[in-house]
C-alpha cells in the first residue's frame, strides 16, 4: 500500500509540473512567498483559472498557503519537489542525477572536514610519473614506453 501511495503523490507533482503555468508559478515562488494577488497579476489568464492551478499544485504538495489577514499567500515547497524528481531522476539515468538528500544531517565526511566546501582542492603530484604508453605511430608501429617526469 505504501508503494500504491508513493506512487499516486508522485504522479501528483508530475501531473502539476506537466503545465507550463504551474512551472511558472513554482519559479516565481522559489523568489519568495507570493500574495495571490501578486501571482495573479504575472499572467495573462483570469484569476480564477491562477486559484485552479494554484489549487493543483497545493493538492500536489508542492505549494503551502497561509491567510495573513486578508491576504493569502504561497509559499513553494522545495524539499517535495527535489524529492519526487530526484527520486525519478535516480531510477531513469542513474549515472547522472544528484545523490539524494540528506536532510539536514552532515555525513560522516563533512562532519570530519568542517570548513571545505562542495570541491576539493587536487592532491599534490609527488615524484615522477610513472611512464604510460604513447599512441600509436601513423604508419602502425607502437612507440615504445614514454617517461613523463616533472
């Protein structure tokens, strides 16, 4: 049943991604909590056809609102939306999407190297290299072993 679950609300957010209005709000929402006013203003449909979309990505969990007096504003919901399509990403080109979030917990990694950021800085080359075969010649014959020291 969890799958059946994991599975509907998945199909949710891409159903929501799926119209290029609703990416739309989801961009401008990234900038900030939006008046639902505001939000309306930025597009050329009525206001009613805003509150459907809003109303699909609110059901899709990538939207939250709140009511500040007489105003309602939204907010994007981040953590749902890089969840899903990382999740989708990691199943469809493994090899190229990003390793899945961790939440707020640090790795044992960063936890052990505070202070160095996302890149590593290259590990110093010491001693000479060790010799590696060259190409081959253009009339076929194999070069032999090529010394590259520093």
């Amino acid at each position: 049943m969890a799958a059946n679950k994991d599975d509907a609300e998945a199909a949710a957010v891409f159903k929501a991604l799926a119209d290029s209005t609703r990416r739309r709000v989801l961009e401008d929402l990234s900038k900030g909590e939006l008046g639902a006013g505001e939000l309306a203003s930025r597009f050329p449909i009525s206001g009613p056809s805003v509150s459907r979309h809003l109303a699909v990505l609110k059901a899709a969990g990538l939207v939250t609102e709140r009511r500040s007096a007489n105003r309602v504003l939204y907010s994007l919901v981040s953590d749902r939306l890089a969840t899903h399509v990382g999740e989708f990403l990691a199943i469809v080109c493994p090899e190229r999407a990003p390793a899945p979030r961790q939440g707020k917990k640090k790795t044992k990694a960063a936890q052990k190297s505070p202070g160095r950021g996302k890149h590593k800085a290259p590990a110093a080359i010491t001693g000479p290299r060790p010799p590696t075969e060259a190409p081959a010649h253009r009339d076929g014959t194999a070069p032999g072993p090529v010394s590259a020291t520093v």
